[in-house]
C-alpha cells in the first residue's frame, strides 16, 4: 500500500507570497492532520480534517488555511508569507475508529523555505 | 509545564547497548503513546505504539508505559550505528481530534 505523499517537496518564496502544500494520504485513511517543524519549536499541529470537515485547529494565525476534498487529499496554504513561515510541513495520516488509538503515518513533508 | 517531556540528550551509546529513552507527559487522561524516530532532513517515521501498562515488544523495541506514574520509555537493545536519529514521544489525548502532542525529541548516536 501507497505511503502519503506530499507535493512538491522543496518550494522557495519571497515574503508576502502565498503557498499551497498538497498531501495524498494513505489509500482508505480518511483523517488528514497537518504539522509545522522547526528547530526552534519541534513539531506543532495545524489543523486537521476528516470527511472534508476541519475538526481541530492549532494556535496559528488565520494565514494558515486548508481543506480536504472528496478523495480525501488535502491542501494547506499559507498567505503572505513571513521568514518564520520557513519549516518543514508534515502531514500525517490516520483512519480513526472510534475508541481505538488514532495512529498517525507521515508523509515526506515540504520543506519551505521563505525568503 | 509541557505536555510531553522528553529527556533532553543527546544520548549517546556504544554499539551492541541498550539505549533508554524517557517521555513523561502531563495530562493524566492520555489514551495512547507512540514513538517515532526521524532521520536527519527526513519525516518521522511510526516505531511503536502502547496504550496499555506494562511492557510492549517488538524486535529490538520495547515500550514501557505506567500511567500512574504518567511516564512512557523506549528501550532499544543492541543498539546498532543505525539507530542513530532523533526519536520523538507523541501523545493522544483521545480528546483532541486528529492532534497528536509531540516532544521535543531526544537525539541519540550509537557509535561503532
């Protein structure tokens, strides 16, 4: 089975461009959560989708976006982006049943870097 | 404080060791461990997951989890230069949808 795959992998932007970061997830998973890495912070939840609803958000400011469609893929973008904005974004995902551990499989993130 | 701790290293251990990673976490409600090793510039990848007391094996890995003591280990024997990486302690809460809470990660060499 297909792992996640996420697209492009490296991308480069100036300030104050906007991105969009595209994740595929595993066959039959239908939760998409997305992540934030940097040195600096470790890892930090985004956001997360199931069934093309938002279920929970992470505290970033309203510059990060997404969405998951029908097939279950989903997109984050991030407008007007800022130096800090340069991380690598991992999605993870996850088919969760109710009242069973909900096990988290990551992709090969994007590394972003802002300029 | 944090919800997940991790001890901070880097450890560092001789080939043929075993290497003992700790995670202590804060939210006595916790449902389920896991752990994750990433290699340097690349993604995490899933090791082991627990979710009950007690000791869970599998290979070289065992987790050990004591919820009274709110306290998850990772213990890998015969510690190989390939198990050089950074090993990540993630919790589920079960109450936050799709959000795992993630340690900052111990760094660990295990030199030939």
């Amino acid at each position: 089975k297909a792992g996640v795959t996420q697209t492009p992998r490296y991308l480069i932007k100036t300030r104050g461009q906007q991105v969009t970061l595209s994740c595929s997830p595993i066959s039959g998973h239908r939760s998409v959560s997305w992540y934030q890495q940097t040195p600096g912070q470790g890892l930090q939840f985004l956001f997360e989708y199931f069934s093309e609803t938002q279920r929970n958000k992470g505290n970033f400011p309203g510059r990060f976006s997404g969405r998951q469609f029908s097939n279950s893929r989903s997109e984050m973008n991030v407008s007007t982006l800022e130096l800090g904005d340069s991380a690598l974004y991992l999605c993870a995902s996850s088919f969760p049943l109710a009242g069973e551990q909900e096990t988290q499989y990551f992709g090969p993130g994007t590394r972003l870097l802002v300029l | 404080q944090k919800e997940v701790e991790q001890n901070s290293g880097p450890l560092s251990v001789p080939e043929g060791a075993i290497a003992s990673l700790n995670c202590t976490y804060s939210d006595r409600g916790s449902q389920s461990f896991f752990w994750y090793r990433q290699y340097s510039g690349k993604s995490p990848e899933l090791i082991m997951f627990i979710y009950s007391n007690g000791d869970k094996e599998d290979g070289r890995f065992t987790a050990q989890l004591n919820k009274a003591s709110q306290y998850v280990s990772l213990l890998i024997r015969d510690s190989q230069p390939s198990d050089s990486a950074t090993y990540l302690c993630a919790v589920d809460r079960g109450s936050t949808l799709g959000r795992l809470y993630f340690g900052r990660g111990t760094q660990l060499t295990v030199w030939p």
